[in-house]
C-alpha cells in the first residue's frame, strides 16, 4: 500500500479532491443545493493546477461543454442535484451515444419537483440508469461513506476513460455534509484514454469488451463525430437498421461484459445470515447499523452495493440463497427492490422497506425492529 | 480534369450533400470555405460544431475538418468546451435560426455576453426546415406555417441585434444573395477573438418556397430587394451590414488562458 495522508473532509469535498487526484482537469456546472460545495471547491483549485472552470449558464450547458472538452482531451465533471439531473439528462444520452468520457455527480435530494433543497433522499436511482431515452447502460456509483466519496471519484473518472463512457456518481445530501476522516493516498492510479495508433476506426472495435481509441480533435484525423447512429467511421446511418443495431449492441456490451471490473460491493456476514439488508449511500450505514443493534438476536447479513448499474448480482444472489428474507431499504418509495427482486428469483422474499423521509434519514432503530416483526 | 477549388475542403463520400434543390445552405457552404481559404485557416486546426437542422449539416459530414455534431441547440456550449481546453484551435460553430436563437438561445446569449472566443454563423431560413417548416423565432409575421396555419401570430427576434446587445465584438448579417460580402465579414470575424456572430438571411425552396409558390430564383431576387442597410430598414424589410465591430478581450484573454490580442477563431 503506498504511504497515504490523513484529511477531515465533507462528503463533497473529498468527492471534489478524488475526482482532482485523478486527473480531472475541467469542470462546467450551475450552482444547486446539496451539491454547491464541490462546485466551489473544484473553483478554488482548478485554476491553481493549470485546469479550466467556468460556470455554466445552466445545467445542459454545463454537460454539453463537458462533451466539447472531453473531445479537445480533458478529464471533465461536473456535478449537480435532481432538477440539475434532469436537465443533463439530455446531454448524458449524447455522451453515451458519442462515447465520450466525462463524470456527472449527482448528490441526491429530496423530489419530485424542486422538492426540499436540504434534505437527503435516493429517488434519483432509477433516473440514473433510465434517464436517457434510447438503449443505453452508463455506470453508476454510490459511496456511502466519506473515505468512499474520494476513493469512488478516483474510481469512475478512471472507468470513464477506460471505457469511454459517462460515468454517475451518486451521493446523497446526508453524505455531502457529513465530515470523517479519510486516508488520502500519495498517489492515485490514473488510467490514460486509449488514442489511434493509426487506422483504427474512432467508432468500432472488433473486442466488444474494449472500447475503440479516441482521437484528439485538432491533431488532423478529420474526426467526424455526431449524436446520430453512425458508422465506424462517424459517418451518420441514419436509415440503416443493422448499423444500428450494431451500434447499440456495442454500446451495450461494452459496460455489460466488463461487469466484474465495475462491480463495488461490501459484503458483511453474507454467509450465515439469517436476514439480509440491501442498500447504498447513507442507508447502507444505517444497514450496518441495525446489524450492530441485532447482533445476537439475528444474524442479519448487509450488502452495501457501491456500484448500482450494472448492479454486482453474485453477491445479492448468494445473499439470497442464505437468507430466510431480504429488507431493501430506501429513501424513497422504493427503486432498488425491483432489480433485487429479479436477482433473488424466489429464493426468498424480498420486502421493500420505502420512506419518504421528507428530510428525516432511515433510522437503525426502525430497520431493526421491521427485521424483528417480518422475522416472527 | 479540373476540379473545382473548394474540393479540396470537402469530403467526397459525403457528396453529392443532401441539402435540397434551390437551399441556401451551399451558397453559405461556398462563402465559408472561400473565406477560410483567404484567411489561410489551417484545416486540420478548425474544429467544426454544429446541433441539429439543415444548416448544421453544412459541416457535418461535408468538411475534411474534424466536426463535432451534437443536439439540438447545444453546439455554442460544446464549441466552448473545445475552445476552452485548445485555445488554440480555431472553433466555428454553424447552425439554423430554430437551433441557435430559439432552442439554444440562453447558450447564444451567455456566450456574446462572456465574449467567448468563438466564431458562429447562423443561417437563418425563417423556419424549423428540417421538420417541416414549423414556425420559429424569425419566422415573419404573419406567415403561414404547418403550425400557424392562420399565419404567424408573433413578431419574429431580431437575432443579429440581440448578440451584439449582448457583448459580442463582431455581428454582421447578409444573404444568401450577398455572397462577396458574406464572405468579407467571414474574412474579418476569423481575423478577430472574442465572440463574432454573422447571420445569413437565406432560402428555403421547400419548406417556405413551395408554400409561397416561391421559385428559387424569385427568392433570391426578394432576398436582394427586401435588404437594407442597417439602419435604415423598415420593418418586413431585411436589414444587411455590421452591427457591432469592437475589439474587447475575449473570455480566454479574462481567464489567462491566452495572451491579449492572441488566438483568433
């Protein structure tokens, strides 16, 4: 392990510093709470390391410039809240369709609508992963704690420019503002954009696993590059089904066959676990937590999922052949417990455990004793 | 066998372009290369940005340059993007009225405003052509559209004034009818940093044409007769010239990313 550093951060600022250490170079975004402090972070040390920062005249202004200097060889972010997401939904299709590397955080807040500014929840999940229209799968993240905010940034800049795609983040406003502890490494793996060596198409690969190199505009490779479905060589085929389908299936593999590499969980006593907790960002903690209050009562097993697309289905399929029931707690109405119903595949009951906290977090004490009366 | 001068700018898989009998969008194609060749543009540090419309296809995929295309509206901010981290690259953004004024109209205006260093130039064929010819925000009064049947219940935005009100250094407006000097202001705005804007009044055989019962040629001859000097149009008429010339520090000059008075484009 190489020698590290000790530091006192927000959930936001160790987010900002990750994403920093990793080489990200360029930041476009529009001010909105619970997310404003990596905004202004991010604003004091950019210009300090030779980067770019400019604020955006609005949130799909913020992902667009992102695209244009992902192209002219950045390491961009940005970093937003619900409504902000919504708006960048738009430009995250285009970024995925274009393959274009760049990191959107998005620190969850409470909805529908302009909803409660301040406050946490996690109704943003599927919007995450559905948001654009058209086939498409970007990674998404969830750190549940501060330590995870920075070592998780460091992580999805370097999946985007190994993969070429978009990456989300997703924190929640209770880990924004909340301050631990993090151990800061000396040195941070940074992964470097595959370029042509010559004559490699920017928009095909024979591997499907490994996405095709990216040329650098400005360097006379006559970069044809276009949100339409398009050819190999970015040439739009527009009217072509199989270029098409090609295309997607691509686009699609892409994320989906490298699924052990982007798969970040924490299982804790999945084994001899009686019941079994699913959960990510500030909930997994208070899955944790509930673990603690039950010990010796019941042998409840967590798994804290740190990736949420593709979601890391070994271990909630392995949760779900120990255990008797699955609780899927959520700061919402419940978003999660679908997907962890699909993997259970009736080996045991999966129940949701949704609320609407309108600002209140999920507590360990009512997770326990929900685990208590579905165990009887 | 000769070849025509201009072809050595264009891709040849990508012709003949899909651009309709009669459109305007060659006129303006021609007058862009003609200007880039006269400012001795280096192609292959010209990066091209366009959203969606029929004069965003202008540079996509007909120019040998790398080209950026993108969605609707959201060409300026991607140019930005480019511009910002290369400031040494020459950024040209190209795209409709419906593209630029109405759905990317807040990237327009935050863009003159910033001065950001980026050439950009409007084609304006009074409509949303590519989906029909719906009406847009410099569709004239009174027109009728697939979507104001009853003709065009509001006044069109006169965009070239907005941008140079806005902060812009360089605004100029012509027509398709007014190729040479198109292609002067084209000269002067890529000599220039900071934020040029030229729009190019131009005509639509398909969409406006052909519900006017407007032959091509016809709306040639009414693009040169209805253009005025700047100043002294009317309303209905088209006002032609420069609107703003000045030579204030561009965005990338403000955040040191050049040195004053460099990096044009």
């Amino acid at each position: 392990m190489s020698p590290s550093e000790k530091r006192f951060w927000s959930g936001n600022v160790a987010l900002a510093e990750g994403a920093l250490a990793a080489g990200v170079d360029f930041y476009a975004g529009y001010p909105i709470t619970p997310s404003s402090e990596i905004m202004e972070h991010v604003a004091r040390e950019l210009p300090k390391r030779g980067g770019v920062f400019l604020q955006a005249e609005d949130e799909i202004a913020a992902i667009f410039l992102l695209i244009g200097a992902s192209w002219a060889d950045a390491r961009p972010m940005t970093a937003t809240s619900g409504p902000g997401f919504s708006l960048m939904q738009e430009g995250l299709g285009i970024a995925a369709m274009t393959e274009t590397p760049l990191l959107v955080v998005d620190v969850m807040r409470v909805g529908p609508g302009t909803g409660q500014a301040s406050k946490a929840a996690q109704g943003d999940l599927l919007q995450a992963r559905w948001g654009r229209h058209g086939d498409q799968i970007i990674p998404v993240l969830a750190p549940s704690s501060v330590q995870d905010c920075f070592d998780l940034a460091v992580f999805a800049v370097n999946t985007a420019e190994k993969l070429r795609t978009p990456v989300i983040l997703l924190s929640d406003e209770l880990l924004a503002h909340t301050w631990e502890r993090v151990e800061v490494p000396k040195e941070v793996e940074r992964v470097e954009r595959r370029r042509p060596s010559g004559g490699e198409p920017p928009f095909g690969s024979s591997d499907p696993r490994v996405p095709p190199p990216m040329p650098r505009l400005g360097e006379g490779h006559g970069i044809l590059m276009t949100g339409s479905t398009h050819d190999p060589w970015g040439f739009r085929r527009t009217a072509d089904p199989e270029t098409h389908r090609a295309l997607v299936a691509r686009l699609w593999d892409k994320i989906l066959l490298n699924r052990d590499a982007l798969c970040c969980y924490e299982a804790v006593g999945v084994e001899e676990a009686e019941v079994g907790i699913v959960a990510y960002g500030s909930v997994a903690r208070s899955a944790l937590a509930a673990r603690k209050l039950l010990a010796g009562k019941v042998r409840v097993g967590v798994v804290v999922l740190k990736t949420l697309w593709p979601l890391p289905e070994k271990p909630l399929q392995l949760l779900a052949e120990r255990a008797r029931l699955i609780l899927v707690p959520e700061l919402s109405l419940g978003q999660l417990v679908y997907d962890v119903e699909r993997v259970a595949c009736g080996h045991c009951p999966v129940l949701s455990f949704p609320k609407v906290g309108g600002g209140l977090p999920i507590y360990p004490e009512e997770l326990a004793a929900r685990i208590l009366e579905a165990r009887r | 066998m000769r070849v025509h001068p201009l072809h050595a700018y264009l891709r040849k898989e990508a012709l003949p372009t899909a651009f309709c009998p009669g459109c305007g969008n060659g006129l303006v194609a021609g007058a862009l290369l003609r200007a880039l060749r006269r400012s001795g543009a280096d192609f292959q540090k010209t990066v091209f940005v366009s959203g969606i419309g029929c004069a965003a296809w202008i540079p996509s995929p007909h120019f040998r340059a790398d080209s950026l295309h993108v969605a609707h509206g959201r060409a300026v901010p991607t140019a930005l993007g480019v511009k910002l981290r290369r400031p040494e690259l020459s950024v040209i953004v190209v795209g409709g009225d419906g593209d630029l004024a109405g759905i990317g109209g807040n990237h327009l205006l935050h863009a003159a405003r910033r001065n950001a260093d980026l050439l950009v130039i409007m084609v304006n064929n009074l409509v949303y052509a590519m989906t029909g010819g719906q009406v847009g925000p410099t569709t004239p009064k009174d027109l009728p559209t697939p979507t104001t049947p009853y003709g065009n219940p509001e006044y069109p935005m006169d965009v070239a004034q907005v941008v140079a009100a806005a902060g812009a250094n360089y605004v100029a407006r012509w027509t398709a009818a007014h190729l040479p000097e198109l292609e002067r202001s084209l000269v002067k705005a890529l000599g220039k940093a900071g934020f040029r804007f030229v729009e190019v009044v131009s005509q639509c055989p398909a969409r406006v044409g052909g519900r006017l019962q407007m032959l091509p040629v016809a709306a040639m001859r009414w693009l040169k007769e209805a253009s005025k000097p700047v100043g002294k149009a009317a309303e209905g008429e088209i006002a032609v010239g420069e609107y703003v010339e000045r030579d204030r520090p561009g965005l990338l000059c403000a955040l040191g990313r050049i040195k004053d008075g460099g990096a044009s484009a």
